[in-house]
C-alpha cells in the first residue's frame, strides 16, 4: 500500500506534553484502516530517528510488520475470493440462459426451428443445467467440453442457424474465461498468503499489537523522557485520531465503540 507523507509540526509535541493519555484505535475500524494505520505508524517509526535505539519499540514495531504483511495479503486473498464467486455465479447463470434459449427452439412449432433447436438440446442434454452444481474444477471441465462440442461441425451451423444461440453460446463462453482469470488470480493470491488466518483474525491481533503494546508504552515513556519521545508519540497520536474520525464519520452514537484509554 502508498504511504502518505506526513508532515512533521511542533503542533504534535506540544499536544502531546500534556498528562492526556493516547487513546487506541476503535475496534470498529475497519480492515482496510487498520492495515492503513499500522502502514503508517511503520513509516512514522522508520523515519523518526529518536527513538530508532529503543529496543521494545523495535520488537513492538517487528511484530507489527510481520502482521501487517499478513493482513495485506489476507486482503488481497479475501478479495481474489470475492471475485471468484461473483465470476462462478455469472457463469452459472449464463449456462442457465443457453439452456432456456435452446430449450426455448426444441419447442417450437416451426420445424426448420424446432430441428436446430432439438439438435443442439441433445448436445446440451449431455451436460445438463446441473453441471452448475458440480465443483469448481469439475463445473469448469465439463463447459469446456459442451463449448467444444457446440463447435462442431453439425453443431455449429445449427447455432449459426438460430437468432440469439450465437450470443447465449458467446457469453458463456466470455464468462468462462473471466472464471478461468478470477481462479488464477484467487490461487496466486492464496500461495503468497503464508498463513490460513483470515484477515478479520489477524485485524485482531493487529489492533492488540497497536492499542495494548505500542500506545501503552508510549503513555509511560512520554511521561519519563518527552524530549525523546514527545515528537514520535504525538505523530503516533494523529495516526490514531486520523482512523478514529473515519469511525466516527459512519457511527451514529461514536462513543460506543471506543475503547477506553491505555493505563
């Protein structure tokens, strides 16, 4: 992900010399704004040379990489699903359409349309609307069997021969291939993602990391030694207030998801 620039100000150590504890990121957040966070707060560590020496800040901020690559490829790999159930459902759906279309032909009372129609129904009648119901992988076979056998010589000049089947035959055959695309995109996004937790799952462990580890240290150090930390922790501090503003923008009653402040 693209990390704003975040302009540095004394405005930041001056809000933060005072005994106001750092609240933590609400846990409504979202996602996606925690995975922008945590890239931020990164950045913000990575850039801030004070306090680059503090051996608990380097463990608190190793964790949280560790955990924000993660949630970024769960992302990537929750959406790469999303992607492939809407293209198996279009597919679905367009296999369905041909069936109608044919069947609709096979019915009909005007010979010449009804012999065409009742051809390309015993090729589709080999497959059947059910294939919608097999796996993925099976589904994906058997369409490209049935597309292969409408290209047939015989076949294919029935399709021809029919207003409408061209279109049916060709969309299907579209959305076969988005399917194709949508479970190669889904099965890259799965081998980079190391593990098999979710990204809601790992949002939790996220938030713990940020809320529980770094801010609570932050509150203390603060405190002992502001000439060090005042500038990191006030930064630290508008991160925060930044995500919790977007909660709030969408909550009604704001105050009911927020966390109280780190002891």
């Amino acid at each position: 992900m693209f990390c704003r620039d975040i302009v540095k100000s004394n405005t930041f150590a001056k809000k933060f010399s005072n005994n106001n504890k750092m609240n933590r990121i609400r846990i409504t957040a979202r996602i996606t704004e925690v995975d922008d966070a945590s890239d931020q707060l990164i950045t913000l560590y990575e850039q801030s040379a004070a306090v680059k020496g503090d051996g608990l800040l380097k463990t608190i901020f190793a964790e949280m990489k560790s955990l924000s690559d993660r949630i970024t490829e769960a992302i990537c790999r929750d959406k790469a699903e999303s992607e492939l159930e809407s293209a198996d459902a279009l597919r679905d759906d367009e296999v369905r359409r041909l069936s109608s279309v044919i069947n609709g032909y096979a019915s009909m009372h005007v010979e010449a349309l009804a012999k065409n129609g009742a051809t390309l129904k015993r090729v589709f009648d080999k497959y059947g609307v059910k294939i919608v119901n097999e796996s993925y992988a099976s589904e994906s076979s058997l369409i490209e069997s049935l597309l292969g056998d409408l290209a047939d010589e015989e076949a294919c000049g029935c399709v021809a021969a029919l207003q409408g089947v061209p279109e049916a035959v060709a969309a299907l055959r579209a959305a076969q291939d988005a399917s194709n695309n949508a479970r190669l995109a889904y099965d890259s996004a799965k081998a980079q993602d190391k593990s098999t937790a979710s990204a809601t799952e790992i949002k939790r462990l996220l938030l713990a990391c940020i809320n529980q580890k770094l801010v609570a240290y932050l509150n203390v150090v603060r405190m002992s030694d502001a000439a060090t930390y005042g500038e990191f922790a006030g930064l630290v501090e508008e991160e925060i207030e930044r995500v919790n503003a977007a909660v709030a923008s969408r909550t009604k009653r704001p105050d009911d998801d927020t966390e109280a402040p780190t002891a």
